[in-house]
C-alpha cells in the first residue's frame, strides 16, 4: 500500500493524504493527480478524505454516509452519483473507487 500522510492543516486539522498518484490537499480542498488539479465539492473532497485515510480498507457503505452525513438519512442513489462525480473526476488515477456486491466501499487497485 503506498499511502502516505502529511503534516495537518492548521486550519481544518486534517492531515494531506497521498494514495498512488492521488493527493488531496486538505487546506484549498482539492485534489492532484499528478500534476493535475481536480476540483472538488465540499462532499466529494470528503469522501476521498474517509476512503483515502483507510487506505486499502473495505468499509460498509453505511459508515461511509455515517461519516459524511451524520444521522441524516440519505438515499442510496446519493451516495452513488458522488460516487459517480468522483469516479470521473479522478479519471487517470491508480485506482477504481469500487462498491463490492456487498454493498461495501473500496479502493480498488487497476
């Protein structure tokens, strides 16, 4: 696994995260693949956050909404299209954000 974190950000105590080719960078909210920007919204930047701080974890989906959502409830079809959003955000990555027939999200190796 080749995730590495870095100093926290003063202002939102969250560490900068690298997984492969993908950093986010916690002070301006965005990410870099490569040399690439990709711009995130506020839910997209934190998802990556959560799946990225896990590394190569599997989490239950319902963590994932847990995280993001607190106790609001939040259909299943939310949390798909953010999927979806990142998913072709972060086209040239080396990985797949993957939901598993168990409904459990991942980072997937390509």
């Amino acid at each position: 696994m080749n995730m590495h974190a870095y100093d926290n950000d003063k202002a939102t105590g969250e560490k900068q995260l690298s997984f492969r080719n993908l950093t986010l960078d916690p002070q301006n909210r965005f990410a870099l693949v490569d040399d690439r920007k990709i711009e995130l919204t506020k839910t997209e930047y934190k998802i990556l956050y959560f799946l990225l701080s896990g590394g190569k974890r599997i989490y239950p989906r319902e963590q994932l909404v847990e995280y993001i959502w607190g106790d609001v409830e939040v259909a299943n079809k939310t949390v798909n299209t953010h999927l979806t959003h990142l998913r072709h955000k972060t086209k040239g990555v080396d990985f797949r954000i993957r939901i598993n027939r168990n409904n459990q999200i991942c980072l997937h190796d390509l």
